[in-house]
C-alpha cells in the first residue's frame, strides 16, 4: 500500500510539472498561443452541403457537355456595343472651339456620351477653365452646342485602347475629319491627345498649346488656291496665303489626353492648358 501511495504521488507531481508553462534561461515564460479554430470556409461548405445536397464551393471542372460548360449567352450590353456605329458629332457652322477625340472608349460607347468614364478629366477641366459659364459632365453634350463648343472623334468605332486602332483607321479619319472642319469652320480646333494631332497632321510635333500652323480656307475665287492638282479648299500654313478677307483660318491647338490613363501630365496640368485655350478662343472670337 505505501509503494502505491508513493507512486501516485510520483505520477502526480509529474502531471503537475508538465502542466506548468515553460521557463527560459532568463526566467521568461514562454507564450502559449490557443489552437487554431477550424477556418469559415469550412463552415461554410458543410452549410451548403446541408442546404443544397451535392453543391459545394470548392472550384471543381465542370463536365464535358453539362449546363455549366456551356457558352454564356450575349448580354444586353453587349449587343449594344456590338451594334455601336459611332457617337454623335455635335457640330454647325461658326463654333469657338471644336474638341477633337481619338475615339469612344467602352464606358463612352455604353452610356452613349463623350468622354463618359469616371477617371477622365475633361469636363472638370472644361467646367473650370472659363469656357463655360456651369459646372458640365457627360450627361450635358447634348447641349454642348449651347456654348458654342463642339465635339466630334477622329475614329468613330469604340475600342478598349487607343493602342487598337490602326494607322489606316487613323488615316482615313484624318480625311473625314478634315471634311468636317472645311464644312463648319470653327475658329479653334483643340486635339485632345498628341497622338490625335500627329495623324491629323502627319508629322510628329514638339511642343503642346497653340501651335504655329493654322488651317486656312481659300476664298472662291482665291489667286493662292492650287490651280492644278486635287482640289482643296483647306491648307495648312504657318502664314496668310492672301490678303483677302474672305480667307478664314482655324487655329490648332493641342492638349494632353484628358484619360485618366495618362500620367504623364496631372490634372492640374491638364487644367492649366484648358485655361490658356480658352484665352486662345477668346482672341479668336475678339479678331
């Protein structure tokens, strides 16, 4: 009986010694951290399972041939996109400044309106600089024209990027877009991207803001107009080809694409060049 004793008081005192937490050399006890409880995702995959015998959340492959592997059918908005032939140009006779974009991106081509997407800084920038007497955002293009502003794209397809479109889209959209400016004649023509002016003019250019050619109309009859040759009545030319007052020109001037995209310029930047066309319109309105 005593050899019993002595040996539950061994095993006693040795449970006792391993339940205590374990001292360093310093004399810190070590931090005992709690079990990890079971994660949620476990949880909730046997709710699932519960409620909707033979679903679970786990990724598996779906079968050759079920409903799940079959192909998602085209949704409203992609009919939409796929059917888009282009945003309204809002142009007439005699406007101050007409606005010249690349092309629709997705959120423009959806909504139906210029410059539609979130991060795109063009109507603060146009709301700001004194062209416009009212706070503006995409909803108000309709009434651009209001204002004595215009809009239109040098490509009328949308695309997810400019980087999509192709020289021969570019080309050939410099030509419908220099139809455009010889029927309506506005006083200044802003490029909204470098890229947009360099197609435009075919040849790379150094510096933003007003630049030093302007589009001139002949008058009829006009003693500079080519008298051979494909006729035009547009050039470009850094000076007046006649004395004539019938001879208008359109200013060119180029901004920063106002898409988020680009980084290279900040708003405050963009802002600042909205600001010094405005001051070229007003001396164009005033000439």
């Amino acid at each position: 009986i005593s050899f019993f004793r002595f040996d539950c008081f061994l095993g006693c005192s040795f449970l006792h010694l391993c339940s205590r937490p374990l001292r360093r050399a310093r004399g810190r006890a070590m931090r005992t951290y709690p079990r990890r409880k079971k994660s949620r995702a476990v949880t909730l995959s046997s709710e699932c399972e519960a409620m909707c015998p033979g679903t679970s959340p786990s990724r598996q492959r779906p079968k050759p041939g079920s409903a799940s592997s079959a192909p998602l059918e085209k949704s409203p908005q992609t009919s939409v996109l796929a059917s888009f032939a282009g945003l309204p140009d809002y142009l007439r006779p005699g406007l101050g400044v007409v606005f010249v974009g690349i092309n629709p991106g997705f959120l423009s081509a959806h909504r139906g309106h210029h410059y539609a997407g979130p991060g795109n800084h063009f109507w603060p920038c146009l709301s700001s600089c004194g062209l416009v007497p009212e706070p503006l955002t995409y909803k108000d293009d309709v009434r651009i024209m209001d204002f004595n502003i215009g809009l239109t794209n040098i490509v009328a397809r949308w695309s997810p990027g400019s980087e999509d479109l192709t020289a021969a889209e570019l080309r050939e959209g410099a030509t419908q877009l220099r139809q455009k400016l010889e029927m309506f004649r506005p006083r200044v023509v802003c490029f909204n991207g470098k890229g947009i002016f360099e197609a435009f003019l075919g040849q790379r250019i150094q510096k933003l803001g007003h630049q030093p050619v302007s589009l001139w109309h002949h008058c009829t009859p006009c003693p500079s107009a080519p008298a051979s040759g494909p006729s035009r009545v547009s050039v470009l030319l850094e000076g007046r080809p006649c004395q004539s007052p019938a001879c208008e020109s359109t200013a060119l001037f180029v901004i920063p694409s106002t898409s988020g995209r680009v980084s290279a310029y900040q708003k405050k930047d963009k802002m600042q060049m909205f600001k010094n066309l405005a001051e070229v319109v007003a001396r164009s309105l005033n000439h």
